[in-house]
C-alpha cells in the first residue's frame, strides 16, 4: 500500500484514533520492519470501536497479529 493510502486509510471516523494513528504513521512506520508494516496495513481494516477498546486496554484482539501491531502502537504512544 502506497503511503498515500496508508495515510488517508490512517484517517478515522473518531478523533482519538486519529491523534493516534496519525502520529504513529508519520514518526513511527517508517522504522517498522516490512512484517509489522503489514501487519499495521493490516489492522487497518477493523472497525473503528475495536480499535479503540485495543487502544484503551478495554480489550485484547483475538488475532496474535493484530495484538502484537496494537502492542508496538501503545508502547510508541506511550499509552502502554
């Protein structure tokens, strides 16, 4: 996915996960290795509410992959 897309997909219908998703875009993604690259292109197909409740510790993903990109995302936020 080209950054372009990354960017507007990062973009979400609620201002929490857009302070969030965007920052992390802009400083941290570029630093990410190819796999957890993915895996952020990835998580950006779920739903708005479940990332919200990953990020606010509400709840786990199921997915091993999905928790392990929600992990690196808290721990660069500083929200971990």
């Amino acid at each position: 996915m080209d950054y372009h897309r990354l960017r507007w997909a990062s973009r979400r219908g609620m201002l929490e996960l857009d302070l969030i998703l965007e920052p992390f875009l802009e400083n941290v993604y570029p630093t990410l290795t190819e796999e957890e690259q993915v895996l952020y292109q990835h998580l950006l197909e779920s739903e708005d509410q479940d990332l919200f409740n990953w990020f606010l510790n509400k709840t786990v993903p199921k997915d091993e992959s999905t928790a392990r990109i929600v992990k690196v995302i808290l721990k660069h936020t500083g929200m971990q």
